[in-house]
C-alpha cells in the first residue's frame, strides 16, 4: 500500500514538476513576443513624432 502511495507522490511530483517548467517556458515565449510587438509600435510612434517635429521646425537660413 505504501508503494502505491509513494509511486503516485512520485509521478504527481515528476508532473508538477513538468507543468511548472511548461508553463513557464511558454510565459517566457509569449511575454518576448509582445515585448517586440510593443517595441515595434513604440518606435514607429516615436518615428512619426520625430518626423512631425523636425516638418515643424523652422528652418535656419545661415
């Protein structure tokens, strides 16, 4: 009876184990993915403002 006791604790132990790994691999995966979609954003937004800002900037005559 103590087998199976310990047999079962063993296995649940070896899937916790594998789900926790799993689960933060993907998490890993899925937050870089959205980290370089914002990051794309952010840039073509600070790129259209920089454009915006030097169109309106006067220009200096030397």
């Amino acid at each position: 009876m103590w087998y199976l006791i310990a047999e079962i604790s063993v296995f649940l132990g070896i899937a916790a184990a594998f789900g926790f790994l799993t689960g933060w691999y993907l998490q890993r995966y899925y937050r870089k993915r959205e980290i370089s979609y914002l990051e794309g954003i952010w840039k073509a937004n600070v790129a259209s403002l920089e454009e915006e800002l030097s169109a309106r900037r006067p220009v200096a005559h030397l």
